[in-house]
C-alpha cells in the first residue's frame, strides 16, 4: 500500500526516529535511507553537532577557574566541607532559577558566604540533544555564571561530593571578601 509522501520535516523526524530504533533479537535492520527514499522523502543532509557560542566576560573580569590549593580540592571530594548556603534550583523554569542565582548568589558575598551549594538538577544524559529534556538548568548555569554580575566573586566551581548531591550539585566556591 502505497501511503502519501513526507514532507521534508516529516522525513527528518522520521529519519531520527527510524536511527533511535534499535531491531529485536534476531530481526534484520532496516536501513533508514531506503525507508525514506521509499516514502519520496530527500536524503536528509548529514548534520554536525553545532556548540553553544561561547560567552566571554567582560574584559579584565577575573573569572572562576582552578584558584584552589591542593587543601581546598581534597576536602571538597571527601565531603568535608560544609557549604554555608544552599541555592535550590531544581525544578524552576530556566528564567527562574536564573534570576534566583543571581539574587541568592548576590545575598550571600553581602553575608560573606565562602561556599554555596547549588542544587542544579542531574545533568543532561550524553545523547540528549539541546534543547535538554532535562538538566536544562545544569547545560546553563555556566554560561549563567560567566555573563553574570558576580563573575569576579566566583573562585571556582567544583562538582558537589555524593552528601550534598553529586551530579545534582555543584559548589561555588567565592572569593574572600578582600577590604582595607
């Protein structure tokens, strides 16, 4: 039986949806551009995987990076640190837990906070393509952090220990308060 043609969006969902189908036991695979050309749709065009644009703080804008001492690094993998502050964006939309970071994260270098939790969500599974089905929040937060107002606050950012979250979390750790 012989079914109407696609139409170029149509076959691109299609195509990615025959590659994400993997064949039972035993079945032979069907080629997806056979399907395609079956069905009168165009070969879809190879495609590469496009990054982000990087955001690039202003200039002479010190940055977070790896200012930690050895000391610093070995307590925050053994969990030895205790964060002085929790920011909880799990579950916001993108615009929220933006503007949340940002307010939270300007209340504590007022209270003179060294290390603040920011419970993100898990990551983005590696096939995930953007936009994130989930770990949205966690795709952005560095590009949040490094075009943010507080970006020369920020010592380090370092993945929180399995107690505080994991892969859920991170750590920020913030410049002393450097005054006199």
């Amino acid at each position: 039986m012989a079914g109407r043609r696609l139409d170029p969006g149509e076959a691109a969902l299609w195509a990615r949806v025959v590659a994400a189908v993997k064949p039972l036991h035993g079945a032979r695979p069907v080629a997806p551009l056979a399907v395609l050309e079956q069905h009168g749709a165009p070969r879809p065009k190879p495609t590469r995987p496009v990054a982000a644009p990087a955001v690039k703080p202003a200039r002479g804008a010190r940055t977070p990076g790896d200012t930690l001492d050895a000391s610093w690094d070995h307590k925050l993998a053994r969990g030895l640190v205790s964060p002085d502050a929790t920011i909880d964006l799990h579950g916001h939309t993108l615009a929220a837990a933006h503007a949340r970071l940002d307010q939270e994260l300007g209340r504590a270098i007022v209270r003179g906070d060294r290390v603040l939790l920011v419970v993100t969500g898990r990551p983005p599974r590696a096939e995930s393509e953007r936009p994130h089905a989930r770990g949205a929040i966690r795709a952005a937060i560095g590009d949040w952090i490094a075009a943010g107002r507080h970006v020369d606050r920020i010592a380090s950012i370092r993945g929180a220990h399995p107690r505080h979250g994991g892969g859920g979390a991170l750590y920020l750790i913030l410049r002393r308060n450097r005054t006199g």
